[in-house]
C-alpha cells in the first residue's frame, strides 16, 4: 500500500462580539408621548406627529428611559459618561419616517463594562462590555406580493443597545453570557427578556482564527448574523458560521464581510445582503435635543435603587445558605425564581440544611411539574401557581416530622399543584399519615411471620438477605404508609428475638 501524504488540518478557533439589542420598559416611547403597549393592537394607531416624523415635530427625551440605561450601564460595570450626546443616523427605509435615526454615536450613556460568566467546568470568564446607549426602534415592514405595510406602532420604541468586545470564544459562552444578561435585565425591571417577542434580540458578529493568527491579534473577518430571536438560534448560529467560516478557508477561499440571517427550518446561516464596508450614514448631532448631562448625584442615587443582582443571590445562597453551587445557580437565575426559593425558605427555616432540601423540593419536583404543563415550559410562571411557597414549607416540614414520607410526598404535591390545597388537609382527609406506632407494626408483623413460617425459618437459619423480603411486606400490609425507619427497627428486633 502506498503511503499518501496528508495536508495537515489546520484548526480554526471561533471569535464573536455580541450585539443586543433591547425594548425598555417604559410607559411612553423614547421622543413622544405615544404609549409602548401597543402588542396586538391595530397598525399605526399608536403613532403622533413625532413618531411619524411629520414636519416641525420635536422630539422630547424620556427620562425614564435614560435612567434605566444608566441603571444598567451601573449593573454591567460601566463608567457612566457625564455628557451623552444624541445624532442622526442617516438613511433612507419605508419603516423610518424621518429618514434618519435617533441614537447615542460617538459619547454614548454607558461605556468600558464587563460581565462575569460561569463556565460549564466552574470556572469563570470575563466578557468585556464596549459601550451601551440608548436609540430609537424602527417601525415594522410587512412584504406581501406587490406591496409592503408598513406599521409604525413600534417606531420610535426606546431601545437600549448593548456591545460587547470580541471576547465570546464558542457557541456556550454565548449562551451562558445572553441568559446571564437577560437575568439581568429582568432582574432591573427594564426589559422583558421575551426573545421570541422581539423585545430582546441578539446579532453576533462572528469570525474565526488560526492559533498563529491569534498569537498576532489578527482578526478574521466578521460575518454578522441579523436579529436573532431565541438563546437556541444564536448557539445554532455561531456554531454553523464557524464551522463554515473553516470549511471556506481551509478550501482557500476568503470570507466576505455580509449579513447572514437564520434559518430555522434549516439550521443554517442564509446571506442576507453584502455589507458596505465604509457605509456612510452622515452622523451628526441631533439639533432638536440638548446633550444628557449626568451629575455623579444622579448616578448615586440610581446605583442605590439596583436590586440584589443574580451573582450575588447565587453566593449569598451558596455562603449563607450552604446551597450546592449548582442549586444556586438555578435557582438566582430568575428573579420570580428566586423570590419563590427565597419565600418559602423564610417559612420552612434556614437551619440544619433546610435550604438545600427546599431546593431539592423546587428544582426537582416542582420544576418537573411546571414543565410537565407542557404550554410554555417556563419556570417564571412559579409565580402564578396555585400552591404558594409557605404551602411548599408546609409540606416539606410534614416530611421532616415524619408525619409523611417523601413518597407520598411527592403524591401530595401533585395534588396541591392541581387544587392548591393546604398539604396537611390532604394528608387527613386521605389517611396519609405515615404509621410509626409500633403497636400497628407489630401486628403487622405478627400476620406476615404467621402467613410465611418457610421464609422466617430460613431467615432465622441465616439467610438474611429475607430481611428485604420481611420489609417489603411490611410496607404492602401498612399500605406503604409505614414510617420505614420505625419499620425496619422493629421488624429487625422481631426477627432476631426468636
Ligand atoms: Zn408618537
């Protein structure tokens, strides 16, 4: 056999910068007085002369929503920039009346910030925040055949735009750092986090690198993947761009600089429109709005209104709580979450590794039943279930004193997550309670070494492994109902005392 002499593979790793893009949550939009609740209502009927861009409209800026910028830009580890300064950002788009945009250019609100992420093998990396300021959404195009709608309820929706650097080296760290920021952002009462609402949207720009290219700082070039709606698309995305982006190069081809969009079906990148390289949207000042000036008072007091943030829930759970890092994780990562944990640990107790064993109750058992409804598997709707977090301490506590054990336990619970019912009530009015008196176990006992004089024989011969047989039988005539460790105590003495 003749030997053939093999190209050696060169291996690309993968690079991406984030670019989010989030609705705040305010009453009105971001230079009118037009009200932000507009989902499901009729197109354009949430519009005035400003959002429509009508001659000789000025724009008025929403404090509001200046001030949750900047409450994120403090939670993102920012330097707040004293003077931000609205521009123009010239272009021409059926879903932008004015023919321009609104948004922070060169002295944005928040700069210089970072964001910590856990990895999957415990450690933690830091992403790099560039800047994020605040702009204005555009309106919404509909094609259809010869046509197109044009709905201008959104335009003019504040929006806060966050960048990060290029530190983001896989699809997993994409992902862990998305949902650490919408944890975030939910957690600041600013944004909804609803992905698949367009109400948080993601665009990576992704590129990939040789080891040798890495070791110079010479980037690939980046391919920017456009208004991704959902954690799973950005994952799908990334990793089908760099495993592209390396076939290309290893073939000798170069990667041109465009927008992909995603296809869903297919799990694929499709190009979407080549990227000027220079385009040139003849940014300048806005002229009708005054620079936001921020006095470090203002900054400090909105730093103080900044809730406990989910990084320090989770080591206050893991320090105070004694929680395993994992269960501390789960359970910060959503703020209804959390105040659910946190509810029903204040009722059950904080002592003796009660914390974890709540834990174990919320992600385990009722995490199985929430997602068990099937219809939007999401754990925020903890908040809307009929049993309450004291009832949860209440049935937890049943198990603790014994009253139950953690099988019918978990019986109990499926009925109060149906009716949300007391578990205590439950427990009476269907004779749950576990059986430790010794006198039921006895006659019990009684009966089974009269029913299987063969077995107790053996058993008292030596062969001890009947023992399991003994018990099981114990626990079918008690209904199951037996405390087991009372059973097996007695059934032990019993058996021995021949
Ligand atoms: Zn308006």
């Amino acid at each position: 056999m003749t030997a053939i002499a093999e190209q050696p593979q060169t291996t690309y790793s993968v690079l991406v910068g984030m670019e989010v893009h989030a609705q705040l949550l305010t009453n009105t939009k971001m230079f009118c007085r037009c009200s932000t609740d507009y989902q499901g209502d009729p197109p354009n009927t949430h519009t005035c002369p400003v959002c429509l861009g009508l001659p000789g409209a000025l724009p008025v800026m929403n404090r509001a929503a200046i001030e949750a910028t900047i409450r994120t830009g403090i939670a993102l580890n920012c330097e707040i920039s004293e003077t931000a300064v609205f521009a123009r950002k010239n272009y021409n788009y059926p879903d932008l009346p004015k023919g321009y945009q609104i948004s922070q250019y060169e002295l944005p609100q928040c700069r210089n910030g970072w964001l910590d992420i856990e990895l999957t093998d415990g450690s933690t990396k830091r992403i790099r925040i560039h800047r994020a300021h605040l702009e204005e959404d555009t309106g919404k195009n509909t094609h259809s055949g010869n046509y197109t709608l044009v709905d201008l309820n959104r335009a003019g929706m504040p929006l806060l735009e966050i960048v990060t650097e290029a530190d983001i080296e896989s699809p997993e760290e994409a992902y862990a750092f998305l949902t650490k920021l919408r944890a975030i952002l939910r957690y600041l009462g600013v944004n909804s986090g609803d992905m698949e609402k367009g109400a948080l949207r993601c665009e990576p720009n992704i590129s990939v690198w040789t080891a040798e290219q890495k070791a110079r700082s010479e980037y690939g070039t980046k391919v920017e993947v456009k208004n991704l709606n959902s954690l799973r698309a950005v994952r799908g995305a990334i990793a089908y761009e760099a495993e592209r982006q390396a076939e290309v190069l290893g073939d000798g081809g170069v990667i041109q600089q465009v927008n992909m969009g995603w296809d869903e079906v297919n799990q694929r990148t499709v190009l979407q429109r080549s990227k000027e390289s220079s385009e040139d949207y003849r940014y300048f000042p806005e002229p009708d709005l005054p620079p936001v000036v921020v006095s470090p008072e203002w900054v400090e007091k909105l730093a103080a209104t900044l809730p406990e943030l989910p990084d320090s829930k989770r080591q206050r759970y893991e320090n105070s709580w004694g929680l395993r890092p994992i269960d501390a994780e789960t359970l910060s990562g959503e703020q209804l979450v959390a105040d659910y944990f946190e509810a029903a640990v204040v009722t059950y107790g904080t002592d003796d590794g009660k914390p974890q064993r709540m834990a174990n109750w919320i992600s385990g058992e009722l995490f199985r039943l929430i997602y068990a409804d099937g219809e939007g598997q999401d754990l925020r709707q903890i908040s809307e279930l009929k049993i309450g977090p004291e009832q949860l301490a209440g049935l937890v506590a049943l198990v603790d004193e014994k009253v139950i054990n953690a099988n019918t336990a978990k019986k109990v619970l499926e009925k109060m997550y149906i009716s949300g019912e007391d578990a205590q009530k439950i427990v009476e009015r269907e004779g749950l309670a576990m059986v430790s008196d010794t006198g039921v176990i006895d006659e019990a006992v009684a009966a089974i070494f009269a029913a299987n004089p063969d077995e107790l024989g053996r058993y008292r011969g030596g062969e001890v492994r009947l023992f399991g047989f003994f018990m099981g039988q114990v626990m079918r005539a008690t209904k199951g109902k037996a405390d087991p460790g009372a059973a097996k105590e007695r059934l032990q003495e019993l058996l021995d005392n021949a």
